[in-house]
C-alpha cells in the first residue's frame, strides 16, 4: 500500500498527557474562554446504547474531553445518557480549574435544565448544531 493512499495519517495521538496540558494552557489564560458542547448517540431513537459527548473551546476549536457512557450507568434509560454525560463532563472541566464562562449547546431539554444548577455559567442554546 502507498502512503497516502487511503488519506493522510493520523499524527497526533491524544494522552492524559496531553489533555493535562491542555487543560492547564487553558486554566492560566487571562483571556474568557467560551465551550461548545454536543451529544451524539450511537443509533437514533430510543434505543442507543452509547453516548458521547464533546467540549471544544470555541475559538481554537481545540477538544477539551469526550466522555462516553453506557446506558448501563444511567439504569438502561439511553434518553439519560446526555445529560449524564454532560454533567460528568462539565464537572471535570470545573475541578480541573477552567473557569467557564458560557457553554453553547443544542436545546437538548435535560441539558437545559441541569445547566441551571451552575448559576455562574451562562449558557446558550442554539437549533440545528
């Protein structure tokens, strides 16, 4: 096979290392630092059985975590598994010192109303992310 030949190679290879420092460049600028947040499902519907969910600092588009759960946490309920993953999410963004600003997300309901337990964050929904 040549190289290339099926696309370019994945070059850089994502550690605890290199979160820890990413998540440390973070903590130590002066500048606000706005998160996007979104969940994705591993099937449609009702029946899904992952769930991952994403933060990215919005202007260096630069992935903070990814959480995946299994349903098996949120007592096989899958419609439970976004907001479980954005409170864990969330939660470790905030114990690792980030000091967060705004959070835009999709107008998931259950997002929604778990983000009015963080009074201090402003948060933003928007349709169609």
């Amino acid at each position: 096979m040549s190289d290339g030949a099926l696309g370019p190679r994945v070059k850089i290879f994502i550690t605890a290392s290199n979160i820890t420092g990413i998540l440390i460049s973070f903590r130590n600028t002066s500048f606000i630092v706005y998160y996007t947040g979104d969940g994705r499902m591993d099937s449609p519907g009702h029946c899904a059985q992952y769930c991952s969910y994403t933060f990215m600092e919005y202007e260096t588009k630069t992935i903070l975590c990814i959480i995946t759960m299994d349903k098996r946490v949120t007592e096989k309920k899958s419609t439970n598994l976004e907001k479980a993953c954005f409170l864990k999410g969330i939660n470790m963004l905030i114990d690792s010192g980030l000091h967060i600003v705004e959070v835009v997300t999709d107008a998931h309901v259950q997002v929604a109303s778990v983000m009015s337990k963080f009074s201090n964050i402003c948060k933003k929904m928007q349709l169609g992310f």
